[in-house]
C-alpha cells in the first residue's frame, strides 16, 4: 500500500509542479482555503498541522507568486486573514484536471466491480484509521 501511495503521490505532484510550480504543502494550503477562505493564519496552521513559523514562510511565497492574499483584522492588527486569490482558484482548477489525469491512469484499467470492491476497502481502511487516531488524541 505504501509503494501505491508514494507512486500515486509522486504522479501527482510531478505533474502538478511541472504545470504549476507548486509543491504539495502550497496545494494543501489552497485546498484548505477554498473550503475555508478568510481563515485566521492561526487556523490555517492548526488544519494543517505544522507549526505558525513554517506556515508564515509558505503563505509569503504564496502571497508573493499571487496564489494568496493576507490582510490584517481590522479589529485586531495583530491577527492575520488568509483568503485564496483569483490566480490560486484558477490553479486549483487546473490542478482538478491534473488529478483527474492522475485518477484516470490509477483506476482506468479497473472495471466498475474492482472499483467498487476498492472503495468498499478504502472505506473500512479509513474507518479504522480514523477509530484509532480518535481514540489516540
């Protein structure tokens, strides 16, 4: 599974930084923010995971290639917004197709039934994951 996992990441990112210059932290990032726009920095750091320092150096090389924008609260200038750009929502659109490339050379060779059997497998996997993390935190 983890050979799977690293040939599929390596896919994707390949042709997703070939197309965009971007690598996988900026397009989880992005991702985020268009299920979330406007988060405090604060937020975004805490999703993800990784530490407010390592976040900060992200978002301004993405602010400065144009993918985010920060502004400062109005009530609280110590606090920082963080809302995708027009150029990252087209980004990630074209990074949809990429996926779907991806998707399509993954599972293009697997019928309707071995792919349903997978998403059966993927779901109980997931469930499992999920169980243990939860009862871990």
């Amino acid at each position: 599974m983890f050979e799977v996992l690293g040939l599929m990441r390596r896919a994707s990112s390949t042709r997703s930084t070939e197309q965009h210059g971007i690598h996988h932290g900026q397009g989880h990032l992005l991702s985020i923010l268009m299920q979330h726009d406007n988060l405090l920095q604060k937020q975004l750091a805490d999703i993800v995971h990784i530490r407010a320092a390592s976040v900060t150096d992200l978002l301004e090389k993405m602010e400065n290639d144009g993918l985010v924008t920060r502004t400062k609260d109005s009530s609280d200038r110590r606090i920082t917004r963080v809302s995708i750009s027009d150029k990252g929502l087209q980004l990630m659109h074209e990074n949809a197709k990429v996926r779907q490339q991806v998707d399509q050379i993954m599972f293009g060779t697997l019928t309707d039934e071995e792919l349903s059997e997978l998403d059966t497998i993927h779901q109980k996997i997931i469930s499992s994951l999920t169980t243990e993390v939860e009862n871990n935190q």
